[in-house]
C-alpha cells in the first residue's frame, strides 16, 4: 500500500505548517481552525500574526535560533493568539531542516492547550514567558538565563504572577496556571 503523505499532512490530529524564513508555506485544515485563519490567509503570512505581539515573535525567534543549531528541533508551551485576538496556551514542536541556518525551513506543530490550561488573566509578555518557564519546572536563576534576564527579575515577574492568580506559593501558581484559574 502507498502512503499518501499529503493525506497524512492534512489530516493530522495536531496543526501542522511548512515553513521559510518563518513565513508559513503551507499548512494543514488543523492549524486553520485553532487560529481561525482560512488556508489562503495564513499562506505567505509571517509566524507573527500567531503571536500575541511583536515582541514576543523576535524574541522567541532568536531564543530558538541556538537551540536549533545545536539540536536541530526546539518545543515549548507558549501562549499564541488567535485571528479573534483570544490568546490560548499551546504545545509548540519544530524541526529546523537546516541546522546551520535554522529559521530558512522548517516544519511546526502546534497542539492547542486551551482545554487543559485557559488564559484567565491578563498577562504581559514577559509575564506569559515567565509563566511559560514555570510551568517546564525551571528555577529562577535557570528561567533567568534562559531568557537572558537576572533572576532577581524573574523573581518580580513571579511576584506578579502570584497576585494575578491570588497564588500563596510557587507550587500554588503552577497549579492555577495549569488550571487556568
């Protein structure tokens, strides 16, 4: 029996993309219904109209580009924006087909969190990458270097966090951001 990878591509139980110079080239039925874009849209647009701003889509794009490198895939959970404006927390998987020039083509898949982990509260950029880093478990000096930040400013961002979600303690937060209370 022929596989039919196109097939396969198109009816992925996860939202799949093709991507160059992180412009979307193609992708699958999956991605367009959790962004609500149409096929048509999202082809030849930038990763940035999935972000919940600018910032966060080159800041994120050159904390991939060493991991990339090194590894050839990168993944995290990140909170992304629909064509709405809603913004919902996701499962982010890569893999650069070029290591030495990660971002010229890859392939992306993307697993919408949103029933297992919704965004309640209004949070900045940084404050969703703080988040973000808590919730893979990481210490605050380690979240700190990974986003080139002391940990004393991870510390505040924390701070922060827990009046947002009226959490007592780091573990508390963890667990209403994972259950979006």
């Amino acid at each position: 029996m022929e596989v039919d990878y196109r097939a396969a591509f198109e009816l992925a139980p996860v939202g799949l993309c093709l991507s160059r110079n992180r412009v979307i080239v193609d992708c699958n039925a999956h991605l367009c219904d959790m962004f609500g874009w149409s096929r048509e849209t999202l082809t030849g647009q930038s990763f940035l109209v999935l972000y919940p701003s600018a910032e966060e889509y080159e800041r994120l794009g050159r904390r991939m580009v060493p991991i990339l490198n090194a590894k050839g895939h990168y993944a995290d959970d990140r909170i992304m924006k629909r064509a709405s404006g809603e913004v919902f927390w996701c499962h982010v998987t890569g893999r650069a087909l070029n290591r030495d020039a990660p971002h010229e083509a890859g392939i992306w898949a993307f697993e919408d969190l949103s029933a297992q982990r919704p965004v309640k509260a209004e949070l900045t950029a940084r404050e969703r990458e703080v988040a973000a880093r808590l919730l893979d478990g990481l210490t605050s000096k380690e979240i700190g270097k990974t986003l080139s930040i002391s940990h004393r400013t991870v510390e505040i961002y924390r701070a922060r966090l827990m009046r947002k979600y009226r959490a007592n303690t780091t573990a508390d937060l963890v667990h209403k951001l994972m259950a979006g209370s």
